[in-house]
C-alpha cells in the first residue's frame, strides 16, 4: 500500500530529526504541514555545547522532502527553478531528501551554497532556458558527528563569504584578466580542514572556491570558477645517512590533486 504525502513528509522529518541528534551542536526547529513557502524551518548551529545565545554560529534555512523510493545516487532530484532563485537570493539552504524505501531510510542532501546554486541554473540555461524543474545531485548525510558539523560549519563559512554577492553576475578567472581592472588584489582558496593537505580534498570535490579580493577591498569577491587541478609546494630538509655519514638535503615535495606526491 503506497503512501499519503502527508505520511511521507512526516517520516521524512522524523528521519531526518533522527540523524541529526548526532550533532550535539545544533538545535532544529523543523515543522510539519508547509507553514512557509518554500522552507521547512532552520538549523542552529552553536560553537560550543552551552548552546546559549552568546554562542550561535549560524541560522541554516533548510527544506525538506520525503519520496517512498530508493536512493539512487545517479538520479538527481527535482528542485523548481522558482525555489533555487529564491534559495539564492537568502543566501542559501540545506536541502534534504529523504529516500524512505529499504532496511533504513537514506537521509541525504545537498549543500546548495550561492555559487552551487549559481552554477545549477547556468547549466540549466545551456541545456534548455526557462526550465521549470531542475535535477540536483544528492548524497547521503554522514552518520557520524564529526563529519556531520562538518558539513554544518561548511555551508555557514561558504555563505558568509558569498551571500552578499547573491544579487550579481560573478566573474570567471577569465573575465577578470580580461577586463582593464588592474589586477593588484589577492586571488584567496578558502575552505575548512583539519590539515593544510585536506585543501587536496576540496579540489577533487569540487568544493573548493576560489575568490578575488582587490586592494583595499573589505571581503574578497567570490568567483565562479572550480578548482579541480591543485598543485602544493612544501620545502623540507631531508637528513640521508651514506655510508655513516648523514647529509643535509633541501627537498620540495610536490602535492597534486591526482592522489599523488612527487618528490
């Protein structure tokens, strides 16, 4: 006997509120029956276990959706173009589907920052304009704390460095360096990791953002380029024993997006 959508979007929320218990850092106030438009309600997210109001990070819009089927991870799903331009101009939102079908329900989502959304409807406009739903890639939501406010404090650091640019059409790499500006600013990776080895990560991701900050500027512009193909340069001194007898040797390990390194 298939579902109501009404008993779907209620186990899909009751699911959801589930995984997210493993964070002890958040408050969720999450509702039943679409009393907003296109929100379901927000994440708090908190920089300590107090969770005082001195110690609010962030309020995270998000939206959730419940389908009684199995989570395939080549279909993406239906967003409305009208909601992600919506999403863009607030800056923001986790979107979360849960697939109800299976042992245990998959809870997954999609981090959709300005820039994601930015390029979702870009692409979208190549294929075919005027669109009005739009297929978005979902994965599944870590099961564990440490991985889940990871993805917490991502979006909140991606979102406060791109939401004020929401409004504006963002340049490329190559419209910057072509246009007569004169380049004297800064070009900035950013991204959150527990070593300087994990930017490796964000780049074979697509996660990590690039941005371009001019001089005297207060908050680096975001663009819209990917970052995929990183190269690291670390010197090291490296102590060789020959025959008894140690040596000293400068030494530049070369890090590379490709799971590689080169000495």
């Amino acid at each position: 006997m298939s579902k109501s959508s009404k008993q779907i979007e209620e186990d899909a929320i009751d699911y959801l509120k589930l995984a997210l218990k493993k964070s002890k850092h958040i408050n969720r106030e999450i509702s039943e029956g679409d009393r907003e438009p296109i929100w379901d309600g927000h994440i708090y997210f908190y920089k300590n276990l107090k969770k005082q109001n001195i110690d609010l990070v962030e309020r995270i819009p998000v939206q959730v959706k419940g389908k009684d089927d199995y989570y395939n991870s080549n279909e993406g799903y239906p967003i409305k173009r009208k909601n992600l331009e919506h999403y863009l101009n607030e800056g923001g939102i986790l979107y979360f589907v849960v697939y109800l079908k299976g042992d245990i329900p998959t809870v997954t989502y999609a981090s959709l920052t300005p820039k994601i959304i930015k390029k979702i409807l870009l692409a979208s406009n190549k294929k075919k304009q005027n669109i009005k739903n739009i297929s978005v890639s979902m994965k599944p939501l870590p099961d564990n704390e440490e991985d889940l406010n990871f993805v917490f404090n991502n979006f909140i650091q991606k979102r406060k460095y791109q939401k004020v640019f929401a409004h504006l059409k963002w340049r490329s790499q190559e419209t910057l360096f072509e246009s007569s500006e004169n380049l004297d600013g800064d070009f900035q990776l950013k991204f959150i990791g527990k070593e300087y080895l994990d930017i490796l990560e964000y780049a074979k991701s697509g996660e990590l953002d690039l941005y371009y900050k001019p001089k005297g500027a207060i908050i680096p512009e975001p663009l819209i380029d990917d970052i995929s193909d990183l190269k690291l340069f670390e010197d090291k001194e490296m102590v060789v024993q020959i025959q008894g007898k140690e040596r000293v040797y400068k030494t530049t390990f070369i890090y590379e997006t490709k799971n590689d390194y080169t000495i």
